[in-house]
C-alpha cells in the first residue's frame, strides 16, 4: 500500500473518532466535567500516551528544529489546539452537538474565502458560485436557533463552533508547512504539550462522574493520541487542500451517534444547510471523486514532492 493511501486511511480515521466526539463531549459535559479541565487532561493523558509509544518503539528524540519553525509549532498548537478546543468545547455546552461536524466540514469553504490572502489564489466564477451556496448553508444552519425559536443561546454556541472550524483551518495551513520537514510523531507530541500547558491556567479540578471520565478517555486517547496522530501523519503525507475534504467524514459518523445517542433532532434548516454546504463544494471544484473513499479506490492523490504521482 503507498504511503499516500495509508494516509488516507489515517485521516478517514481520524475524522470517524472526531465526529464521535462532539455527541460523547456533550454528554461528558452535563455532567460535572469543566470543559478547561477536559482540554487539559485530555492533552496532558494524550502526551503520556505518545511518550510510552515513542519510547517503546525508540523514535523518541527531541526535534532539532531552526527558531522559525519553533514558532510554527506554537502557532499550529495556538490555532488547531487552544483556540479550536477551547470553543468547540464552548459551543457544545451551548448548541446541539449534531451542528458541531457539519459546521467543521465547511473547512474548504472557510479556505476559499482565506485563501487569495495567504496564498495569492484567483478564484474562478464557479468556484465563487458554488462556495457562495455553501455559505448559505452555514448560514442556514448556524441561523437555525434564530429561525426556529428566535434569538437565544444556541446561536452564540454555533458562532462558537464556526471560530473553532477557522482555528483548525489555519492550523492545517500551517501544519502542511511544518509536518514534512520533521519527525511527526516527536512534533505532535510536543504540540500536545504546549496545548497541555495552554489550558492548565483555567483548569479547575473538581468532583468527576461517570461521564466526565468518558470524555476524558476517549477525548485523550481516541480524539488526541490516536487522531491527531493519524492526522499530522496524513498531513505530512498529501496536501492541505486534500486533507480538508476527509471532515466531510465527521458529520455522517457525529450526526449517527447523536441521533441515537443524545436523541437530537434532524430538522429541516439542518439537512437544508448540509446539503447546501456539500453541493456548493461540489459545485465549486466540479468533481465528485472530492470524497474521502473514492480517493481511497485509488484515484489521483499529489505527493508533496510529486504533482503528478499516482497510486
């Protein structure tokens, strides 16, 4: 298998353990879990994990890396691990934990909108046409406390969900720069530790139940040692701009368990919204093959090395 499809198979992974997350968080989080204290433990049992792991197989090492790329990884932890976790965890105390992997699977169009800034991009008519539908389908679904019942809370815990997707995309940008020039396992741990210690100021430790140590559990050995492993490897792997298309996986598995799970309705402006998010992707880059298990059938994955490699 080439490493480009083993990569796919990390990062399909990776975002099946995400969207399970948002319904196991949310139920974690009724109970007496604080969320600063999850995304610290969570961090901090996800490190100790990674070093018994790389310490078993010998790959741990500290990263002899230039001051820059220092401050990439600070960065990359600051965006993709402090500012997303921080008001993911925000907005599920808040919201429906079904909107949290539709509204992160906007990813590509938070990008298009980023993109002719940090990367000089020229965007074409139908690219703005198709994501112009998909952002009607945020809207849609962030708008959709407002539409149904009027301004309350819930809207605040959408907008909240919608700077936690912006946080991951500039981490992922950044990520596609730092993860290939280095050992990934040895960097994501370090990213680990630096998010760790970005949470422990506001970490308040109390009385846990049950459903506090779930959380806890999966969100440090799932959701932080295994997937973000598997995601940093991934990223290493292929390009960003491919990497974004695998959260299109979070809302199947997320909207499964918290329909069973939590018993959250699907409601119109939902599916309305969902819909609307993944046609105006489809619209914008014109090729169905934009989905995670096609690619994984084998068509064209870019190599960072390679733009014309194929599997």
């Amino acid at each position: 298998m080439s490493p480009a499809r083993k990569a796919i198979i990390a990062l399909i992974v990776a975002n099946i353990i995400w969207g399970f997350a948002s319904p196991i968080f949310k139920w974690s989080l009724t109970g007496t879990l604080p969320l600063f204290t999850l995304a610290f433990l969570r961090f901090f049992i996800g490190a100790f994990c990674m070093v018994v792991f790389l310490l078993v197989t010998k790959q741990l090492q500290m990263p002899r890396m230039k001051i820059r790329d220092w401050w990439l990884l600070i960065l990359y932890t600051f965006t993709a691990i402090t500012i997303n976790i921080i008001f993911f965890f925000l907005g599920l105390e808040k919201t429906l934990s079904i909107n949290a992997p539709v509204i992160a699977s906007a990813q590509p169009i938070i990008i298009f909108f980023i993109a002719p800034f940090l990367l000089g991009e020229i965007i074409s008519k139908r690219k703005a046409f198709g994501m112009g539908i998909g952002t009607i389908g945020i809207l849609a679904i962030v708008l959709e406390p407002l539409i149904l019942q009027g301004p309350d809370g819930t809207i605040i815990g959408n907008v909240f969900l919608m700077i936690a997707t912006f946080g991951a995309v500039i981490g992922t940008l950044i990520g596609r720069v730092l993860f290939p020039r280095h050992n990934v396992l040895n960097l994501t741990l370090w990213a680990f530790i630096i998010g760790a210690l970005s949470f422990l100021p506001f970490a308040l430790y109390q009385h846990i139940d049950f459903r506090g140590y779930v959380g806890i559990i999966y969100g440090a050995v799932f959701c932080t040692a295994i997937a973000y492993t598997c995601f940093c490897w991934g990223l290493s792997k292929i390009q960003a701009s491919e990497v974004s298309m695998f959260t299109y996986v979070d809302p199947i598995a997320g909207t499964i368990l918290s329909y069973f799970m939590l018993h959250e309705p699907i409601t119109i402006p939902f599916i309305l919204g969902a819909v609307l998010i993944f046609g105006g992707i489809y619209i914008a880059e014109g090729r169905i093959h934009y989905h995670p298990l096609h690619r994984l059938t084998g068509h064209l994955i870019a190599d960072p090395d390679c733009k014309t490699c194929r599997n």
